[in-house]
C-alpha cells in the first residue's frame, strides 16, 4: 500500500484526481449499496411478529407481581394449616 502512495506521489496532477475520485466513487457505492440493502432488504415484518408476541413491561410487571402475591398467599395458607394443626396438638 505504501508503495503505491509513493508511485501516486510521482504521478502528474490529473492522474492523481481520477484515481481520487474513482476511489472515492467506489467508497461511495459501497456505502450507498449498504443502505439500500438495509431499507430494501429489512427484516421488519419479523419484528413486527415479534412485537406483536410479547408484552409491555408494565404487563410483565404485572403479571410478575400477580403470581408473586398468589405464591405469598399459598404460604401464608400453609402457615395457617400448620398453625392450626400445631393448636390441636396443643390442646390434646
């Protein structure tokens, strides 16, 4: 590479500028076909189908807090049942 910047260096002035814009007009495309790519080319529609599957963060909240509350309410169940089971044993 840097022997080729050194032979450009020697190279008449208008030399210079084609291979200047001929490598800045390439740099271009690519970049120019990668955009296309990524509006032509998009995934969206799989996106969408996954939006549409899951839920807010506010509804995972939700429902998290809702089988947290169901999960305590069993325990303290239980612990009236072992609670009850200790006082009849107590007073037997």
């Amino acid at each position: 590479m840097f022997n080729f910047i050194e032979k450009l260096k020697t190279q008449p002035e208008q030399k210079k500028q084609a291979i200047a814009f001929f490598t800045s007009f390439f740099i271009v495309a690519i970049i120019f076909g990668v955009w296309l790519s990524v509006h032509f080319f998009s995934v969206s529609d799989d996106v969408v189908a996954i939006k549409e599957n899951t839920s807010s963060p506010f509804q995972s909240l939700n429902e998290n807090l809702a089988s947290s509350f169901e999960g305590i309410k069993g325990v303290v169940a239980d612990f009236k049942g072992e609670m009850s089971n200790l006082n009849v044993l107590i007073n037997q």
